[in-house]
C-alpha cells in the first residue's frame, strides 16, 4: 500500500486542533457552568484518536476517529453555549479542516455523525432532556433541515475535492517516491525503480521516460563493458607482449654479457693454456732435476746408514767395556772393605800388643786408611762408569732409532725418485695436451667474436620492438582510461540488466 507522507502532518495537526478545540471546551465550562461535560467528552475526545494514530498509524479507522472527535467538540461546544447560533459555524470550519487528511470518508463520516447529534439533540431538547441544540425558538424542523442542508452541500464539495486531491497527492507522492529513489546517499542512480501505479497519464509517461533511458543505458552499459573487457585484454596482451619482449630483449643482452664475458674468458684460457704449457714445460724439467737431487740424496743416505751401523757397533762395544770396569770395580771395592777388616783387626791386635804392638798399629791405621780412600774413590768410580754405561745404552738406542729412520728415509727416497720419473712423463703428455687445448681455445676464441657481432645486432632489432611495444602499452592504456572513466561515469546509474 502506498504511504502518503503528508499524513503525518494531517495527525499532527489534527492533534494540536483537539487541544485547542479542548481548551475551548473547558473556557466555555468556566464561563456556562459545563465544565463537567467539558472534561467528560472533550478528554476523550482527545486521547482516543492520538491513541489509535499510535497504535494503528496511518489507518482509516485513525482518520475516522478525528472526524468523529471534532463533531463531538463541535455538539459540546453547542451545547455548553446553550444553542448559540453562531457556534455551529465550527462545523463547517472543522469539516474543512477535515479536508487535510484527502480523505473523502472521513468527510462523509463527520458529516453523518453531525447530522445524527443534530437529530437526536433536537429530540431530546424539544422533549425537555436538558441538552441544547438551538434556542428554544428555533427548535424546528426547517430550521434543523436549513442546516442539514448546508451540512450536505459543504460536505459534498469537500468530498470532491478530497477524492481529486487525494490524486493528485497520490501523484505527487509517487514522483516523490521515485525521485527519491533514484538517487541514493552514495549518489548512484537507480534507474530500475519505477513510480507507483496511479490512474495518471503523466504517471505513465514518466514511467515510459525512465524505461527509454534505462534501455539506452542497458545498452551503453553493455557497449562500455565489452569495450572495457576488449580494453582489459588489449592491455594485458601488451603486457604480456611488453613483458615478453622485454624478457627476450633482458636474454639477448644476457647472452651478449655473457657471450662478451665468454670471449673475455677464452682470451685468459688461452693466455691460462700458454702460461701452463709454460709451466708444464718447466714442471718437467725440474722434474729432471729433483729426479737426479734425490738419486743423489739416495745415495748419501745409504751411506750414512753404513756409518750409522759403524757408530752403533762402536758405542755397543764401549758399553761392553764399561760393563767390564765395572765388574773389575767391584773386585777392587771387595779387596778394599777386606783390607779395611784386616786393618780393623790389626789394630785391635796391636791394642793388645800394648807399647810394643803401637808401631803396628800405626800401620794398620794408615793401611785402614787408604782401604777406606780406596773404597770411596771406588764407589766414585762405580758411579761414574754406571753413568757411562746409561748413556752408552742411550746411545745405542738413538743409534739405533736413527738407523731406522735413515733407512724409512731411504726407502722413501726410492719411492719418490721413482714418483719423479713417473711425474716426468706426465709433465711430457701434460705438455702435449696443452698445446692442443691451446689451439682449440684459440678457434673459440674466433667463433666468440662472431657470435658476439650477431648477438649486438640482434639486441639492436629488439630494442626497435621495445620501442614499438611501448608505443601500443601506451595507446592501450589511455584506451583502457577512458573506458573505466565511461564505467565510471555509467556506474552511477543501476537498473536491471535485460538479456
């Protein structure tokens, strides 16, 4: 169901309207007598439509429900001025203000409601009830019919006039509804969203507008994006083209690096294979050499093991001599510790002799003596031949050791002159092979510079399609620019998309 917006102004209104119309009510209370009434009716008549406004919103019943409370504060207000004529002009004012809800059965309700209060009051005032319609002299049925009369004509008017505006109002309120839709808080236009169907030819032929436009739109839409997919491509072929070209343009010069550096490198092999033949040449004759040194090295440690031998028999026969010293020197110190016994005991015998054995006994001290000089320089002796035969036996044993190593010595002078006449021939066939990759290097050497001419020749052409990739990546992105700006631009409008 279509929502109208200026009926919330209408509820607010006519709110205000019932507070006013109240306030009247209790003025007329205060000043007639009828406050009772006043509160009785017009409270009521106040807070029963703002609740069904609350509670039903925009309803027909909430509609109603003003009309029928501004004809009761139009009776009350009658009745609390005891039928003043003047008053019942309120009736037809509030059946115009009515009009704000462009609700023609709200008029028709009020207006039946009026006309039974003006039925009924007319009854119960003529039969004496206490309530008041006209004044007594005009309580009659013409009198009472006149303002039927003008009840009617006033509220067939402002039906007419309700049932128009309510169109044009429902008009209005669908191209503000679409207008409003349109355009949303991004600033995108929504060209799929139509006015609400209402019997107006200019309802439809704005429909009719949109529908043009949003085709054309459609279809430039759809021109943009194919245009914009062709662009995409468009750019990613010339990247790709531009990357590929660049790739092979990065090889080329890759390959002319390093066919430069190749040539570079030949030219030191072969200056490498001259300085190694060189040094081959020269290996080979200090070969010679070191073969004729160790021979000569092999022959003198040969001797020297000779006279190695020589030494170790000589210092083991001085060991067996100081062996001999030494058992002499054993002999000699047994003789000495006896005659030192012997002196000991030709003393004491000479002690008993008395004076005439002290000559002796000067004698055999004397003898005592140089037994015990004798034994000392014995035992000195012993020590000194013992520490002989220690450094006889130790040098016997180095004697020895050295022997061996001499003879290690010996044999490994054999196996390295040995080694030497093998390194000879090797150093002959490391000669040859040389001069062989002397001469190869020298022929690639040749064919490098030739492919290093082809290889300049062949950067030059693909910086030209470097140049001319460049050139398209270029047109191709201001093509791929203006499509997006285009995209860009059609983006704002949304509608739906027909196949």
């Amino acid at each position: 169901m279509q929502q109208l917006s200026f009926r919330e102004n209408a509820f607010q209104l006519s709110f205000l309207i019932n507070i006013l119309l109240l306030a009247v009510s209790i003025v007329l209370g205060m000043v007639y007598q009828s406050l009772i009434p006043a509160l009785v009716i017009g409270v009521p008549a106040v807070v029963v439509p703002a609740w069904l406004y609350r509670t039903l919103g925009d309803h027909p019943v909430s509609r109603i429900s003003y009309g029928v409370a501004y004809m009761f504060f139009a009776a009350l207000h009658i009745h609390q001025s005891l039928g003043f004529i003047e008053v019942h002009f309120g009736i037809f004012v509030l059946l115009a203000i009515l009009i704000v809800f462009r609700d023609w059965v709200v008029v028709a309700v009020a207006a039946a409601t009026i006309a039974v209060h003006h039925l009924l009051f007319m009854y119960l005032q003529t039969s004496g009830v206490g309530v008041y319609l006209v004044p007594m002299d005009h309580a009659t049925i013409p009198i009472i019919l006149l303002h039927a009369l003008y009840v009617v004509i006033e509220s067939a008017v402002l039906i007419v006039i309700s049932r128009r505006s309510l169109r044009e109002a429902k008009v209005s309120q669908s191209f503000f509804n679409v207008t409003d839709a349109l355009v949303n808080e991004r600033g995108e236009i929504n060209l799929s969203v139509r006015a609400n169907h209402v019997k107006s030819p200019l309802i439809d032929k704005f429909n009719g507008v949109l529908d043009v436009i949003e085709s054309s739109l459609v279809t430039v839409s759809a021109t943009i994006d194919s245009n914009a997919e062709i662009s995409e491509r468009l750019v990613s072929q010339s990247e790709q083209l531009n990357q590929g070209i660049e790739r092979q343009t990065n090889e080329v010069r890759r390959i002319a690096s390093a066919v430069e550096e190749n040539t570079h490198s030949i030219s030191e092999t072969e200056d490498r294979s001259k300085d190694v033949l060189r040094t081959a040449e020269r290996s080979g004759e200090l070969a010679v050499q070191g073969q004729s040194a160790v021979s000569e090295t092999r022959e003198k440690v040969t001797d020297l093991v000779s006279k190695l031998e020589t030494s170790k028999t000589k210092v083991a026969d001085m060991a067996a001599a100081a062996e001999e010293i030494q058992t002499v020197l054993e002999v000699i110190d047994t003789i000495a510790e006896q005659t030192n016994l012997l002196a000991l005991n030709a003393a004491i015998e000479a002690a008993r002799a008395g004076e005439s054995g002290r000559g002796f006994a000067v004698v055999a001290d004397e003898v005592r003596v140089l037994a015990s000089k004798t034994q000392g320089s014995t035992e000195k002796i012993q020590k000194t031949i013992g520490r002989l035969t220690s450094s006889s036996q130790e040098s016997v044993k180095a004697v020895s050791e050295s022997l061996e190593v001499v003879q290690h010595a010996s044999a490994a002078a054999g196996s390295s002159e040995q080694l030497l006449v093998e390194i000879t021939s090797e150093a002959e066939r490391l000669t040859r092979f040389v001069n062989e990759i002397t001469g190869a290097v020298s022929h690639q050497r040749q064919a490098s510079s030739e492919i290093t001419e082809s290889t300049s020749t062949l950067s030059d052409m693909a910086s030209e399609q470097v140049e001319q990739s460049n050139e398209l990546s270029q047109i191709s992105d201001r093509l791929h620019d203006l499509t997006e700006n285009l995209k860009a631009k059609a983006a704002t409008f949304k509608f739906e998309k027909h196949a």
